[in-house]
C-alpha cells in the first residue's frame, strides 16, 4: 500500500534519490528507487529533511481557527502532562503501559471496570499523568499527519537484552520531529542477560546521552513485569512535566483530539478523545473533524460517568451522527446549528483541499517547506 515510490520521494523533497535512500538505511529500512514507501515512511524521511506533511485543513481556512476563544496568561492553569510510550515490537510497551496503570490507581477511582478508551490516567504524588495507550506509532503519524501535537513526554522503552532496533530508532524520530522530550526507559532489568549500560552506548549514537555520561536525557531501568522501577518513571514524568510547566485554561469551550473512533451496534459512533483546552460537558454541541452532534454521556477509563472532563482528560463520549478519525480536531460550541454549520463548513474544504491532493501531479500540495 505505497504512497510514492523512494524516486518521486526524492524529487518532491528536492533531493538526490541516493541521499533519500541513505536516510531510510539509516532508519533500518533498505530501499531502491523504485520501491514504494507508505505515508509513515514519507513522514518520517520528510522528519529527517526538516520538511513538513501537511494532511490537515490549511489553519487560514479551519473555521476552528476563528472561532476559539483566546487565552489571557492569566487564564491558564496547571494540567497533566500527556505520555506516548513508544518502542520495539515486544520491547515492552503493553506489560509497562499495563503496570503503571495498575499500580498508581487514584483511591477515588479505585474498584472501577477499566475500559480501553486509547487513554488513561493515573495519580502519583498528588499529580495526574496522562498516558495514550493506542499503539505509539500508528497515533503519532496518524494525529501528527493531521497537524495534531498531543503528546507532551515520550517514554521510549528498550529491552535491556535485546538494545536499540528500527523501530527504537523509528520513535526516537518521531519524538525529536514533534519536540518532544525523551525519557529512556530501559526494560526487562529482571532478565540475567539484560545489559542496560548497552543499550546507554548505543543510544549515545542517536544524541541520546545519560546524565552520569555527561548528557541531559533522563535514564530509568525498570522490569514492566515485576512491577520495578516504575516510581522512579513516574518520578521523571513529574519531573519533567514540573520543568515544562504543561497548562491550559479550564474556563472555556473545549478543544481538543480525536485518539479512536468507531461505529458500535448499540450505542452508534462513539468517540474516544482527550480534552485539550477549555472543559466539556455533557449537553454540549460539538464539532469532531466534518461530524457534529452534542456530548450524551461521557465517561472515563474506570467506567465512571462524568458530568465534565478538563484539560488533559481522556474521556468516551456518544452522541454524534457520523463516526470522526482518528487525529481529527474537536471543538465545542454554543449550540448544535452553529456546530452543524462549521461541521459542513470543514466538510466543504476538506474535500475541496483533498481533491486538489488526489493527483500525483500535485502531490506537491501536500508538502510545506518550513
Ligand atoms: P510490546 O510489543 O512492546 O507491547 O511488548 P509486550 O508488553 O507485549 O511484551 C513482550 C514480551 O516481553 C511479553 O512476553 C512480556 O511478558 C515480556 N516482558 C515485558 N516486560 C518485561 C520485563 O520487564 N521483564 C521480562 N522478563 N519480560 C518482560
Ligand atoms: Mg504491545
């Protein structure tokens, strides 16, 4: 299912094809001219370029764009930070994504049914930390694609027996093109063969350098399976998060990001999203991507129903007519004919914008020099 082939790659970055094909070695993947390569790969050559894809509405043209209300500085408040976990296949991100949920549940929401909503939320110290649970990489192309920054902090987790492979190299791509800070969390220190100080070696190649060797990444050993080290992750999560001062403004119509999205036989479309700015509520119009509809029930990652969800919530909500993607923006608004009528008014240039996308002749409209 290509894209474009690694020659036309090459032409629409304006490079020599050969150097498109160093780039892919270099991210693990070998490639002749000809071959094709899907729009990951695109992505993530364009990374390496400085070069950006553009898949979403041109921002001059996003009636979300002039409709949001701005913030004072004043306005902001604190909000959790929001983690993606990427890494290797079989490296560890489920068991670790698993074991932190499982450890660090808030008292209030304990004895709830854990529902996969693509998102959960855990309490440490006192703090909230958001963490996406959809498989790191698919999200992370998909929303970003689609102009969507979400994460905030990128755990990339590699196995202490098995050390940096493709797909480690691919996430530590992603999170440098998204800026977003790196902490390495080196699993399976459980195992007799793990050898966490190569995988420190190996990550120094790709800038990934620990503090006692001089650097500024954060290093942490865990065993996702025996539950080790993981205060410590959380402990550098809030850390981190500290540092950035991650905030938003609670006081207005809520803006935010599709994370999944599907058809369910008796409840119609529902939608998985995380709250970015402002605070939505149950009633409330809404817009996600060119469908529209009002928030009927809105519930969290323990099953619990919530009347309203604030900045850095993932919530699942029902109540709209069509089924969004996954990375489509959302935003609520006054009522539902101001709703319906912006939902139609992205509808139009989407399709407007995707048309003139459709041929290879101007495939060019897709990419944006920076
Ligand atoms: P993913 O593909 O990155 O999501 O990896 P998984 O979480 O599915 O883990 C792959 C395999 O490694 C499973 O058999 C896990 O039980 C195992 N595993 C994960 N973390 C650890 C760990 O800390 N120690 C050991 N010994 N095994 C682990
Ligand atoms: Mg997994």
């Amino acid at each position: 299912r290509g894209e474009m082939t690694v020659g036309e790659l090459a032409k629409l970055l304006h490079k020599d094809a050969s150097e498109v094909i160093k780039k892919l070695l270099f991210l693990g993947v070998m490639a002749t001219i000809n071959q094709e390569v899907d729009l990951e790969t695109i992505q993530l050559i364009a990374d390496e370029f400085k070069v950006e894809v553009d898949l979403k509405l041109p921002v001059s043209e996003d009636p979300f764009e002039e409709t949001e209300e701005k913030d004072e500085e004043a306005d902001l408040q604190e909000r959790p930070a929001v983690v993606t976990i990427m890494g290797h296949v079989d490296h560890g991100k489920t068991t670790l994504l698993d074991a932190i949920r499982k450890t660090n549940v808030t008292s209030a929401e304990a004895g709830g049914i854990t529902q996969h909503i693509g998102a959960y939320q855990v309490e440490y110290n006192n703090k909230k930390v958001t963490f996406l649970d959809t498989p790191g990489h698919e999200a992370f192309t998909l929303m970003r694609s689609r102009g969507a920054q979400v994460t905030d902090i990128t755990i990339i987790v590699v196995a202490a027996d098995d050390g940096v492979m493709p797909q480690t190299v691919e996430a530590i791509s992603h999170a440098k093109a998204a800026n977003c800070p790196i902490i390495v969390a080196v699993n399976k220190v459980d195992k007799p063969e793990a050898n966490p100080d190569r995988v420190k070696q190996e990550l120094t190649e790709y800038e990934l350098v620990p503090e006692e060797w001089g650097g500024d990444t954060i290093f942490v050993n865990v065993s996702a399976k025996q539950g080790m080290g993981l205060d410590e992750l959380l402990e550098m999560i809030l850390l981190v998060s500290e540092v950035n001062e991650y905030k938003a403004n609670p006081d207005k119509r809520a803006r935010g990001t599709v994370i999944e999205a599907e058809l369910d036989k008796g409840r119609g479309p529902v939608v998985r999203i995380l709250v970015q700015h402002g605070t939505l509520k149950v009633g409330d119009a809404f817009v996600a991507g060119t469908c529209f509809g009002r928030v009927r029930a809105m519930v969290n990652d323990r099953g619990r129903r919530l009347k309203e969800a604030g900045p850095s919530t993932p919530v699942e909500i029902t109540g709209l007519t069509d089924v969004p993607q996954a990375g489509d923006p959302f935003m609520a608004f006054e009522d539902e004919r101001k709703a319906r009528s912006i939902a139609e008014k992205r509808a139009t240039t989407y399709r407007q914008s995707q048309l003139g996308a459709n041929t290879r002749v101007t495939l060019d409209d897709l990419f944006k020099h920076i």
